[in-house]
C-alpha cells in the first residue's frame, strides 16, 4: 500500500473488515485523517487488486480499551477500475482462495 506521497514505497499490511467501500488496516503508525493512500493486494492468480482512497477513521492504541480491537485506519475507497471492482467481488465472496498468503517477513 501506498500513502499519500508518489514516492513511498508499498509495505505489507495485515487487512481486517474489507468491504465494497473500503477496508481496515492494521498499524501502529497511522497517518492523518484525509490522507490519500494507493492500495494494491496481490492475488493468487497473478491478478492484483488496485483502488485509491483516503484515511476515513483512525484508531491509535492509547485510544483502544478493547486490546482485541488493533490499533489502524480505515480507508474509504475513492476509485478503482472495473476490473480491480471485479476483484474485490471475488474477494468478498471467498478470500480464502484469492488473497496472497502474508510474508511472515514483512508482517508487521
């Protein structure tokens, strides 16, 4: 994922709650309500799912009181193309056979 300026690097994120409008992403670094973020997750088949969108919620760990609850943001997708769509309808109706399995490398 990529966020806000055009020369930061993709890093893996742990994803939890994705839907049509947008996902949460866990982190313990999140950046500013508003922000613009690039998304990209990685398929098993080679396809990629590509959406832009912007930082919509923000939950930092001292804010959290329920430790099941991880510390990240919420992005709110702002555009993608038909096919990136088609992907996340594809994701919705089984992740378990179209995500990338997590890098135990780069997990955060």
């Amino acid at each position: 994922m990529r966020m806000a300026r055009p020369d930061d690097l993709f890093r893996s994120y742990h994803l939890r709650d994705v839907s049509r409008g947008g996902m949460f992403v866990k982190t313990d670094s999140p950046r500013p309500m508003g922000t613009a973020v690039e998304v990209r997750v990685e398929f098993v088949h080679g396809d990629a799912f590509q959406a832009r969108g912007k930082v919509v919620r923000v939950v930092r760990a001292r804010d959290v009181s329920d430790r099941s609850q991880p510390a990240g943001i919420g992005i709110g997708f702002t555009e993608m193309t038909d096919e990136s769509s088609r992907l996340l309808e594809e994701l919705l109706e089984d992740p378990t056979s179209t995500i990338e399995p997590p890098d135990p490398r780069t997990e955060p």
